[in-house]
C-alpha cells in the first residue's frame, strides 16, 4: 500500500524529480490510449523516462460477446520475455485470434510514440500481472506506477447495475496498490465507459474524495488531441476511448455509447483526476473478492460469488451459454 500521510502528495509532486513512469491501460483492450495525455503531462515536468503497458486483451463485437483474452504468442515480431510480458515493437503485427491481423492499441501506441510498449498477458491470473509490472519496473527503473482508466467502473460499490468489465480493472487499481513502487489511479472521459449511471459515479467519487482518496487533476491539452487523433486515425472509430479526445474538442451531450445506454458527455469528460488506489480498493468489493487469487478462473468465480457479477472474461464471446472460462484451472 502507498500508506501516504496526510496531506499526501499530488500526482504532479509525484512526477516531479521522478527518474522514471510505468503508466499502464487500467481496463485492457483500449484504455491504454488514456496513457497519452498522462505520458505528456509527464514529460512536460521533466520524467523522461516513460513506459507503457496493457493487460492485453480486446473486444472485437458488441460489448456483451466479452472480451477475448490474447495470447502473447499472437504478437508476432516482438520481444518475449517471459510467460506473462512481451515488448511490442513498431513493426509487430497480431497473427492469432478474433482479431488476426487487426490493429490494437499496443501495436498502435508503439507505432506511434518512441517508448517502450508492453503487452500483459491475463491467463495467468493476478499473480501474472502483477509479475510482469514488477518486471518492467525493474528494467527500466520506474519509481511510479499510474494506471490509466477511462469512465467509471473501477468506482463499483456493489449496488450497481451497469457495471460489465470489473475483473481487469480490479487487477490493476490493485497492483496500484501493491506494487514495490508508489501508484496512482488516473481516470479519464469521466462517465465514458457508460458502465456507470453518472449520479452513481459523482455519488463514488465524492465519497472517494471525503475518504482522502482525491491527488488532484489536469486537463487534455491541444497537443493531447492531436496526439490522441494520430492513434484513433490508426484504430477507426471507438465510442469509449475517443470520449475524453471529443469532449476537449466541444462535442458535448447526451450520446449512445457500446450500443447499450446513453450517457452524457460533460466537460468534466475533458480531465483527468487522479486518486490513491488505496481508497478505492477499501470501497470496490471486486477488488476485494479478486485479492489473494492465484488463477484467472478463481478471480472469475470471486467476483462472481462476491459481486454477483460475470467477468468481462466469463461473458458470450460468440459461444453458447452457459460460458465455461476460456482458461480453466488445470
């Protein structure tokens, strides 16, 4: 746990004389665009040492068909090294799954920015993950961990109803929490994931803040949008990661979001705020249900058991239902 005294510190006095930044994708699959604007803040106070990483996974239809965990094997070239961690390289192309031959955001992000791009693999559970953040720490010195999300549901309370991908982002508000080296929850496109109703999400997040959980906030500059565009541009069309990109450019309102619910776009959509991970896993029983896990399945079954919720992993994936895991223990 970071175990910060009161007052603790804002994220910019964490960035400030810091050797080097892990900033992370909190949900898989696109929120590691999110990293972009935060990258730039980071640099613009002086860290020239920055990486980037997602839990690597991605939704290839509608949101209810779940979420396809990749194989690292699938990256193809790029630096394997070891079960749970690959470096993506600018010339690396997906070869396997759903997805073959598609883009994703790691390969996109490190075609487009000269830092260092990592690919997490999930079927190896929360130790996994956590393995492999330790792991790019180590190499590259990092003294802080940011891990960056988009919208709203790693605010779950348990009395929601939305809420559809709370496993990854439990991982990683966790190994916020936990990792050798301090870590900040960042959330961009406030509202954006439509996972949340927004009175919900002011309702979480003022409590987070009355808990001290609050370590400030900045805004996506114009050069965030046009870094921001360069990836989209690359991508195609994504109604949750480009909300924060099209709220800094005044597209404002209610709008449809994953074909499921309408949400409203507010200025607020066009910040980021950061939080201590800390807090919000004493408020999201998923968090609490998936510690202590040793597999993806048994993080799986807990969020089940505990939340009532089925994993973003546990969902159709074009199968038939009932959906067994896509990696059952062995």
């Amino acid at each position: 746990m970071n175990g910060w005294k009161s007052p603790k510190p804002s994220v910019e006095e964490l960035l400030h004389g810091c050797a080097g930044v892990l900033i992370a994708g909190c949900g898989g699959g696109g929120d590691l665009v999110q990293s972009v604007s935060i990258m730039n803040y980071a640099k613009n106070l002086g860290v020239n040492n920055v990486c980037l990483a997602t839990i690597s996974v991605n939704w290839w239809g509608a949101f209810s068909d779940g979420c396809e965990v990749f194989d690292l094997d699938w990256f193809q070239p790029a630096e394997r090294i070891g079960p749970d961690l690959a470096r993506i390289l600018p010339d690396t192309r997906l070869t396997g799954g759903m997805g073959a031959g598609k883009p994703t955001y790691e390969i996109a992000m490190a075609r487009t920015f000269d830092v260092p791009v990592y690919a997490i693999h999930l079927g190896n559970g929360l130790p996994g993950v956590r393995g492999a953040l330790e792991e790019i720490i180590r190499r590259h010195g990092c003294e802080l961990f940011i891990s960056a999300d988009i919208g709203s549901d790693a605010f779950f309370s348990g009395e929601e109803t939305q809420v559809c991908s709370p496993l990854i982002d439990a991982f990683s508000v966790l190994c916020a929490s936990e990792l050798s080296i301090p870590g900040v929850y960042a959330l961009n496109g406030y509202g954006g994931d439509a996972e949340m109703h927004m009175a919900h999400l002011n309702r979480n997040v003022g409590e987070c803040m009355r808990r001290g959980g609050f370590l400030g906030a900045g805004g996506i500059t114009q050069r965030d949008v046009v870094d921001l565009q360069r990836v989209f541009d690359m991508m195609g069309p994504d109604d949750v990661e480009q909300w924060p990109c099209r709220a800094a450019r005044g597209e404002l309102g209610v709008f449809y979001c994953k074909r499921l619910w309408g949400v409203e776009r507010i200025p607020a959509a066009a910040a980021t705020f950061y939080f201590d991970p800390d807090v919000i896993c004493g408020m999201n029983p998923a968090i609490q249900a998936v510690r202590g896990t040793k597999t993806l399945q048994q993080a799986e079954d807990a969020i089940y058991a505990q939340c009532g919720i089925l994993s973003e992993t546990r969902l159709a994936l074009e199968l038939p239902y009932p959906m067994p895991p896509q990696r059952a223990d062995k």
